[in-house]
C-alpha cells in the first residue's frame, strides 16, 4: 500500500556546502508546516556534504539523499530531485541559505487557498562583500495581492520582473503544473540558471499569487 504522499517536496541541490548544509537542513526541519519530504541532491561533493545530510535521515525520515557520483551543476541535481518528487507542490531551496520557519506554511497556504501555479514570497539578500542585508527586494507597490494574476498582466502594472525572477527559492510551484508544461532546468547552464527557468515558468503561468512577508 502506497504511503499517503507529502503536500510539498523540498528539494535542495548541495555541493561542497559542508560549511552551510547543516544550517540550512535545520532550518527545514524546524519548519512550523510539517507535510513535508526533503530530497537533498549531492552533486558530486568532495567534503563533508554527504555525511552531514545522512545525519538528518538518522533522525528525519522525510529526508533523503541522492547522489551523483560526479559534479553535475545545479540545474542537474534540481531536475534529479524534481524526478523522485511526491509532493503536490515542490519548492528549490539552496543549501546555503536561511528561511524563516513559516516559509513552507505561508507559501501553502497562499498556494491552496487561490489554487495557484506559482505561489511567490519576498525575500531579503545578503551582500557578502558589502555585509549588508537588503530587504525585500520585490517591490510590493507593483505586486496583485489577494488574487491569481498573470504575468502579462503583472507587467501591465511595471512590475520589476528582474526581482520577481531572479531565484526560485522564494517560489512554491505545482508540481502537476511543472510536470504539464514540461518545465525543467536547463542542464546547459552554469550560470543565470534561476532566471532562465522562471521567465519560462512565469510566461506560461495563468495562475500566479503572491505573499508580501519574506
């Protein structure tokens, strides 16, 4: 008997991230939004990346680890994981990030309540050289709160699609709606590999919503 499948797939794409995997894996195992499976990817890590996630998988079944036996990029690793999802939704988060401990509940919620394709938050980022953090980089003044919306017409109203675009981990997106359209990473790119994807997924998206916290 098939096990009863989670509401979200969070697949992370690791590579020599020893540094940051176990932060970033804790800060999804504490997740207020527990229906969940974590699928990390370790692309071909030459550190510690591996064993830090087994750590988890001891203690968390909704853990799993993939590993490719050679450096594949990140574009790669995301489509591995994508390929073993369960999830009705799937979200990408980068093993070197911090994510508020409402992030998969607030996306969820957003998500099923407006039966969206995409469900988009805002984020801060930090500016390693600098040491600064620059906060909420999407600028709500141009966003649709409250309803679906498409692309075109979030343009309409001169929103910043650079900023709307820039990463995927800020993006809760329905994994029937990827899997119809066909949508993966391209394996081609060792750079820009978030935007490119999302321009795709956003132009094809007739359901769009947005939550302003980050």
């Amino acid at each position: 008997m098939e096990s009863q499948k989670p509401a979200i797939t969070v697949i992370v794409p690791a590579y020599n991230t020893a540094k940051f995997i176990g932060e970033a894996l804790g800060y999804i195992k504490n997740q207020t939004f527990k229906d969940y499976e974590c699928v990390v990817v370790n692309d071909g890590s030459k550190d510690k990346t591996a064993q830090i996630a087994k750590n988890f998988i001891k203690k968390d079944k909704r853990f799993k680890l993939i590993n490719h036996e050679s450096n594949k990029g990140s574009s790669a690793a995301r489509n591995t994981g994508f390929a073993v999802a369960k999830g009705k939704y799937v979200i990408f988060l980068d093993s070197d990030d911090i994510f508020d401990k409402k992030l998969l509940e607030t996306l969820y919620v957003n998500a099923t309540k407006y039966n969206s394709q995409i469900t988009v938050c805002n984020f801060s980022e930090y500016k390693v050289k600098k040491q600064i953090t620059l906060n909420k980089i999407i600028n709500d003044k141009n966003i649709i709160i409250g309803r679906n919306f498409t692309l075109g017409e979030l343009l309409a109203k001169n929103s910043n699609f650079e900023a709307l675009s820039n990463i995927v981990c800020n993006k809760l997106y329905e994994k029937k709606y990827m899997s119809d359209e066909r949508l993966l990473f391209n394996v081609k790119l060792r750079r820009a590999e978030d935007p490119e994807f999302n321009m795709r997924a956003l132009i094809l998206a007739e359901r769009i919503s947005y939550c302003p916290e980050e």
